[in-house]
C-alpha cells in the first residue's frame, strides 16, 4: 500500500509539472537574448574534425575481465573514465562496489575478477591515458 501511495504521489507531481510548462510552450520560445560581447578573440576552428560528445573515444585492453568490464561499465560511461585512473586494489574494489549499488550490471561472484581486470590495467603504475580534445556541444551559448 505504501509502495502504491508513492507512485500516485510521483505520477501526480510529474502531472502537475508538465501541465504548469504547458502554457509556457504554447506561448512560443522565448525571444533570444542579444549576444554578449567579449573582449577576447574568438577561438580557431580545430584543425580536424572533433568527435561529438557521446562518442565512444576508446575501448578496454584486451585481456581477462574485459568482457566482464564491457558490460558493467560501458552502460554509463566511456572506457576513458578508468583509464584515466590509477587506483590500487583497495580503491578499485570500493569503486566497483559503489558502481554496483548504482545499477552496474556485475554480480558478486564476478566482482573479484573485474577488480582484478581494472587494477591490472588501471593501477598505481597507469600511464595509458592521453587526453582527447572533444567539440563542444554549441557555441551559441557559452553559458552551457
């Protein structure tokens, strides 16, 4: 029952949310705000082209526990998170432990070997990362 008042609760909240941003939509979009000037020059366009954002930049070293690291970490973030890292075991079982209480698709019997995976690859001793420039998503508004 309780479980119950809760979901009328949360349908009822988003209800009255969209239905307080509908007059809003339906007057239009709001007038665009006048650009702001700057006192610095703009940036050149890169040279290349940059991937967009979202875009997977790399994948996980083969090795044992990549596939188990392919399933359980791909789902939310690219394989440049830990890469960039150099966590010890300690860490990089608190690390897995938080991911799994998150959502992560790893079981607790595949934990040891994932952990494994990422201290052998991702440790103390990790000087595999090399940052990648990226596009950004607009530049009409450099606010976001």
């Amino acid at each position: 029952m309780n479980r119950r008042r809760v979901l009328l609760a949360a349908a009822g909240s988003l209800f009255l949310a969209i239905r307080a941003a509908a007059p809003a939509a339906a007057a239009g979009p709001a007038p665009a705000r006048p650009a702001k000037s700057t006192s610095a020059p703009a940036a050149p366009p890169p040279a290349s082209p940059l991937p967009i954002l979202g875009t997977r930049l790399s994948e996980y070293p083969a090795g044992k526990g990549k596939a188990l690291a392919d399933k359980g970490c791909l789902q939310c973030h690219s394989a440049d998170i830990p890469r960039q890292q150099r966590l010890t075991e300690k860490q990089w079982t608190a690390e897995v432990e938080k991911m799994m209480r998150w959502g992560a698709e790893v079981s607790e019997s595949d934990k040891a070997e994932l952990v494994s995976y990422l201290v052998g690859h991702f440790g103390p001793d990790n000087d595999r990362f090399v940052p990648i420039e990226v596009a950004p998503l607009s530049t009409s508004n450099p606010a976001h």
